[in-house]
C-alpha cells in the first residue's frame, strides 16, 4: 500500500517554548510530500528529524499568523542557497505573496527556482490540489483573521485482479483493464461474474483533515465527516472556554465535539498554549468525548493505514 | 567592575545546519542588554541557554540577508504576546521598517510597545547609541548588499578614591567629586597631588567590535583599532579565497590579519561555512597570524576583562 503518514514539526501555539515549536506538519502520500503551515524554525526541525526539505514541492499556509508561516522565508532561502531549481507551489493567503517578495527584494535575492502562488479564496471545499493520487480541498475555519484548512484525500487506486483470477476465466488484458475500472465479466459461457468477486483491493481512499486556527464551528462537519484522521487544534483545556472564544480557538473538548459529531475515525490534538507544561490532562478531557484521541509530540509520525 | 560579556547564539552562515544556527549575538554591557543580529530561531536560542529576552532594550541588525534577521519578527511577535509595553529600538536598515510593518499588518497584529527604528545611514564611525555606560559606533563593512558592523564602547568610569587617601590627606566630599572627574588636590600646606597618586581605578574602557559580513578590507582598521574584543567573520578557509571573494566573505586568514593590523587584544571568528563540520582547521589557520583567536560557539560567552 502507498505510504500515507503525517510527522509533526511544531506543536505550540503562538510563541515557540523551550520544549515545542510553532505549528509545522509534513504530510507524506504515496511518496509527494507537502508541508503544512511553517512557523519559525521549521527547516531546523525539518533537519532535526531528517526529513529531507527538498523533496516538497507543495506547502500550504492557513493564515498569517506568525507562528503558521514565519519559518517560510528561511525555508524558502535555504531550498535557493541549496540549488533547488524544481518549482515550488505555495497554497496561501494572497498577501504572503507580497511579504516574501519584499523580503527577496532587499536581499537582492534571485531564486534559482520558481515558486508559483496559489491564493486562497476563503471557501469551502475548494479543489487547490490534484494529481493521479491525491487531491487537496479547502476547509473553511473561523478564526481571528481568514483562515483555511485543508482535507487530503487519496484517489481511489484501481483494484487488483489475481493471478488465479486471471486464469482462471481466462481474462484478456483488454478485459483487465476494464475490470480494474469496474466493470463485471462475462465468461464464454455467458456467466457474469460481478466486479466484487473479480477484484483483492478496493481499499476506501483515506483521507487527512486539518483545522487550525478555529474556534468551535460546526460547520466544517459536513466537509470532514467520516474522515480517518483529523488534526483539530485543542489551545486550551475547556476551564478557559471564554479565553477560548475570545481569542478564537477551541478547547480540547470541543476538537472532541467535532471529531464525534463529524464520525471521524482518529482525532489528533496539539496548538497548545505554552501554559500547559504536562499535556495529559488535554487529552483525558478530549477522551471523555472522543476515545480515539492522540496528543500531536514533535518528530514523531501517524502512518493512516486503511 | 562591571559586567562586559559576549554570548553566541548563532555562529552559522547562510543556512541552519543541523548542530549550528544562523547569526546572532547577546552583549551585556552593564546590565543593558543589546541582541546584535537576530537569524532564524534567535527566540527559541535565547529560551534555550535560559537568557530573558525581554531585558533587551536594543536590536541592531547589520544588513538584510536572512541569515542576520529572520529571526526578528518572530521574537518581536513573542515579545508582544508576553506583554511587553517597554519601548524597543532597532537599529537597522531602513527598509527592515517596511518588512516587519506589512506582516504586522496582515496579522493585525497591534503591538502594545513602541519600536522606535533607528535607520542605518551606512557611514563609518556614526554615533547610533549613548547612555551614561555605554556608546555604539558604526563600523562600514563591505557586502554585497549594505552592511555595517558595530563598535561597543564603555564610557569611562569614574576613578575610585581609596578611604585611607581620604583620611590622609581629609579630602571634602566636595573634593572628592572633582578628583574623581581628574582634578588634582592642594593640601592645607599648599602641595599638590597629582590626580594619579589619589585614585585607585582608572581602568580603560572596554570595546568590542563586531563585524560581520564582509570582505577583507583593511579600511575598517582605524575604527577598531586596539579593541578588547574582536569578532570578525571567518566564512571560508583560505583555499576557498576566491569564493569569499566572490560572495563578499573572509577566509579565517583574512581575519586574523586584519586583526593582526588592528593590534586588537582578542579575536573570535564565526559564520561558518555549513561545509565546516570540525572548526578547529579554521582556527589553526586564524591562529597562525593572530595567536589569541578563539572559535565562537553557541551557548558559550566571552567576558571582557580589563
């Protein structure tokens, strides 16, 4: 099966501490490798952990919040002083654009390679990303200033026949093809065979939803529902509902609330305030809501089998 | 005596490796705090080794590749979010201004202290900085983009009078206030004591001169002549003089000849080449013109003795 695993980078919210950083991801699936949000210092964890920063090709910002994007223009210098040439494509907040341009300006800094803009529209389910294996869609999240998250999913891959299968009815090439694509078979005795009894591998695409920033909003339910993981950002513990609400985040019972009300299969929580030294009590409080809760540790990875 | 005290935070050129970050440095000149350059993570560094980054007072940038500021924003940011009102200077290129203003703007972020920018009008020897401890000078390197480099210098303190001086000759304390700012003393009989016989101290002020980036350019020398302490950059070793050349660096060589030529008491290179694993070749090669050379190292601090 194709690789499809998620390795936190950064697990703080606002301000780095002295044991987590601010918010970074890097989503493997079949082998593209795409970098969600970048805070300060991300190309240092990127090494830390030897995940090799050159294979990204596509990174996705949610917002401009500084500890989501502020370790981009490092990363963005290193791939040049490092020869990249490959293009790049930034899904983002249209003004980053002009914050990175201004930057390379006064440098006087020409890249080597291009980095090709994707600028965010703010709604939902908007297809940003495609390719033969994976497609990417917008969540929409409520938060302080515009901000997005993003559902991966998997295309589906095309199922498998098996070699007994094959010789069994003597099945052309032509007719595999079509198989593979769906389609029943009819034997030279005129027997359909239906496409389930054909098949080994029709393994539902799996998919990866994250949100942060947002407070409680459950209308991203219906864009994220039934996903196999969900990162839901948990800032706070729900005795600091108000601080929650105020400063538009969500607490770990309501990232619980959603994960349950959306039937997801596994919730992730992390964004978490530096106030919390010991993130136990996070987690117990999520539980109580959603069981298949997981606390988001830095340098450690979520492979979503199926 | 007072403190005189130099900590590295980052001894790395260009890009972060995995054991070295990029630059920045933290002077403790009589309990006033100044944070000479600020890479990459310069926060996460000053939380690391346990240094307070809310007691600086002052930031001075040298020039505008990344590897010398992108770490500001980020610790601007932190120092807001953990509410700090006291007013900050940044002494910098004018264009940094612009750079920080549009990410605080697109985060709407509204500071709860004042910045007040100090623009670089890139002249040798210009009076950026004067209290009643301490003064900073600039010191015109010579980069590929403009760059300048800073010279720390102590005011001079006032001469202590020993008590048994006082009982001696039964100085007033109106007395002792002139012979502390130099004047002789007339006893009763009508003899004078020259200044030097009366008091104690009168240490030299200390210096320290940073510098970095630049290429081998001898026209700095008269403005850091004879200092304490100073840290010029070794990028290169000499083998690689014409990369240096081209990319506006120095070789460790090249260093420790113009401190050589600056009759300077100390010497610390930095901003390495990533391609350096071990720096002790880089120190040899220093040490062979300028024996008092030491190799800045992250964590570590130099106090100035007098």
């Amino acid at each position: 099966m194709q690789n499809f695993e998620l390795t936190f980078l950064g697990c703080s919210s606002a301000t780095p501490t002295s044991i987590r950083n601010p918010t970074a991801q890097l989503l493997n699936i079949a082998e593209r490798f795409f970098l969600i949000d970048c805070g300060e210092a991300t190309q240092i964890q990127l090494r830390k952990y030897k995940l090799k920063f050159q294979r990204i090709n596509n990174i996705f910002i949610s917002h401009l919040h500084g500890d989501h994007y502020f370790g981009l223009i490092g990363l963005l210098s290193s791939m040049h002083l490092l020869g990249r040439t490959l293009d790049l494509n930034i899904y983002c907040p249209p003004e980053l654009e002009e914050i990175i341009d201004l930057q390379f300006k006064h440098s006087q800094t020409y890249l080597k390679y291009k980095i090709i803009y994707h600028h965010h529209k703010f709604i939902a389910n908007d297809l940003i990303f495609e390719d033969s294996k994976v497609e990417v869609r917008t969540i929409l999240l409520n938060h302080r200033i515009p901000c997005c998250g993003f559902l991966f999913i998997e295309k589906p891959l095309l199922a498998n026949i098996a070699a007994e299968t094959i010789k069994k009815y003597q099945i052309s090439i032509e007719q595999i093809v079509k198989i593979k694509s769906g389609a029943d078979f009819i034997t030279q005795t005129g027997e359909i065979i239906p496409n389930n009894k054909l098949v080994t591998t029709q393994y539902k695409p799996r998919s990866y939803a994250y949100c942060s920033d947002t407070c409680y909003d459950e209308r991203i339910i219906e864009f994220i529902k039934g996903v196999d993981l969900l990162y839901h950002e948990a800032t706070f513990m729900n005795d600091m509902l108000s601080r929650a609400k105020e400063t538009y985040h969500s607490t770990a019972l309501q990232a619980a609330t959603i994960a349950e009300k959306a039937a997801v299969n596994k919730l992730i929580i992390g964004h978490y305030s530096a106030r919390y030294k010991d993130l136990q009590p996070l987690l117990d409080e999520a539980q109580t809501v959603f069981k298949n809760t997981v606390l988001s540790v830095e340098g450690e990875s979520i492979v979503v089998s199926n």
